[in-house]
C-alpha cells in the first residue's frame, strides 16, 4: 500500500468491494454510497498506486496485475482493522458488514446454509457469506494462508494452528424414490444388495464409510453411479429403482423415502475449522457460537420428535 500518512482507508474498502463485485455499481450498492463517490475514490486510489488498477470489459471491472498483486493486502488490512475495532467492543451483529469465506463440500452447504442464512438475514443482515468447494486435501493450507475463515468438513488434519469445534452429527440412512416397487419402509440386507446404488465421494477413489461398513460383515455393494457432488445424487433416483446411501438431510430435503440402514454405520460428525489468529476476533467467535447454537437447538428439537413418536408406538 502507499506510504502515505494521510492515506484514506475507506479507499481500500472501495478497491475491495470492486474487486470481489466486480462492478461499480454492486460495490455502490454494498458500501451504501452513490457510484460518483466510487467513481471519484477509484480516481484517488489510481493516483495513488500510479495504475489502472481496473479495467472495463465485457464481464465487468478487469484487475491489473498491480491490482491482483495487492489485492490480497487490501482484504487482510480490512480484516484486521475490523478486528480491532471489534476487540474495542464496537462489534455489532446488526451492523456489522463483515465479509466470511467458508470452504465446503455441497452436501454440507445443503445441510448449514439452509439453517444459518436465514438467522444471518435476521440478526446480522449485513454480513455476507462467500463458499468455496475445493478438494479436502487443501483445506488445512488455506486455513493456515488465510485464504478462507472457515472450512466445515468432518476431518482436516492436525495443525497447531487450527482449531475446531462440533457442529452437527448428520446420520446416513438409505433413500429411494417415493414410488419404488419394491421397496417399502423397511429393507433387508439381501434387498439393499440386490439393487444397484448411487455413490457421492469428494475423492475419485478410496473406500467410503458406508463400504467399510460393508466390507466388515463380509459384504459389497454394486455401485452403479459415482460422483463427486453431492446434490447430484437425489435427481438420479427419479425415475430408477436405484439406492441412494446418504445423510438424513439431503433425503429430506428432497422428499425421498427414508429407511432405516440394515447394518450400522457411525454417524458422521461436521465439524467448524479456523487459523488460531481469528479465535478472539469477536465477530468470528458471534458467528461460531451462533452456528453451533443453531444445530444444538436442531439436535434437541430432533430427539423430542423422536421420543414424542416412541411414546405413541
């Protein structure tokens, strides 16, 4: 950034708004400023840097390579002066315009975001979430880089500078179609083995838990159909009588008939990651609390639910 004393630091949150937007106009819109006033502030910051730094084309402002070089810069300065500001007891959840980056596979995104945003749209209406989905094995280095807040998965190895918390346990059930000829609301082994089944993995090879669980009763599946997106999976039971092995709320979330598994699989725990850096930061610790409130009031709404149909059996 320039050397310079009197250097304006609401021009980074302009450099930053435009360089994740993307547009004049959608950085107006999220600093709550007229565009002229963006206008005239990427006018200041191209003075400053004695760059472009943006250029127009068809898909919208173009970075320099100047621009990319320090964009990174720019978003931890913002980062780390809104955490300051928040160590000084300024941290509002109302007002707060803080930007999250998550990383998570699609099947989780299914199960948290459906939950969290509309808490977020409530009681922190400003605050703005961006989800990557990249391969597992580079979760723990973009944690350690700062490149992403947050990653939610069930395992990210050991660093000393990562810590963790449970949100969820997500159980795996079996789930067809509604109108599946054969299959009512039970199944046997010698059924489940029968048909084919749909498989989702984020890894291209390598055994799943649920094949594991197989394998330890001297048993396999016929997979059918292997992907590496989750949501893929509930579409593809539409119109066969194929097996869908996956967690509870991807099923429910798209009205498949949910049966019991008839053999045991440990339930899968999500956890929440972050850099030890952000531990204190108070708008990091509202969003980590607040999330592992939401699914602890799930998880008891849930266990009431299931003794209330107990009591009635």
């Amino acid at each position: 950034m320039p050397e310079n004393q009197e250097f304006d630091l609401n021009l980074l949150r302009v450099f930053d708004a435009i360089y994740r937007l993307g547009t004049i106009t959608k950085a107006a819109q999220q600093l709550k400023v007229s565009q002229p006033a963006v206008s005239h502030a990427l006018a200041r910051l191209r003075d400053l840097y004695d760059d472009q730094l943006f250029n127009r084309s068809p898909q919208g402002m173009k970075p320099t390579p100047i621009a990319i070089d320090i964009a990174l810069n720019v978003s931890e300065a913002l980062q780390q002066s809104r955490i300051s500001l928040a160590k000084a007891g300024q941290f509002n959840p109302e007002t707060s315009d803080r930007r999250f980056l998550f990383e998570m596979q699609d099947g989780y995104a299914a199960s948290i975001l459906p939950r969290l945003l509309p808490v977020l749209q409530k009681e922190a209406p400003g605050m703005t979430l961006q989800v990557f989905q990249d391969p597992r094995r580079e979760a723990l280095q973009e944690l350690v880089e700062g490149t992403v807040d947050f990653v939610i998965e069930n395992f990210v190895p050991a660093h000393p500078q990562v810590m963790q918390m449970k949100i969820a346990e997500e159980e795996y059930v079996c789930a067809v179609r509604q109108d599946h000829p054969d299959i009512t609301n039970k199944i046997t082994l010698d059924q489940y083995l029968k048909f084919g089944h749909i498989h989702a993995s984020s890894r291209k090879a390598g055994k799943s838990y649920v094949d594991l669980a197989l394998r330890s009763i001297g048993v396999q599946r016929k997979i059918v159909f292997q992907t590496q997106h989750y949501l893929e999976t509930p579409f593809a039971l539409t119109d066969t009588d194929l097996i869908l092995t996956t967690t509870r709320s991807i099923a429910e979330a798209h009205g498949l008939k949910i049966i019991p598994l008839p053999f045991e699989v440990s339930p899968i725990n999500i956890s929440l990651f972050w850099h030890a850096s952000r531990d204190t930061d108070p708008a990091s610790c509202w969003l980590r609390t607040r999330t592992v409130e939401l699914f602890n009031d799930v998880r008891v709404k849930t266990k009431r639910k299931v003794t209330k149909s107990k009591s009635h059996a």
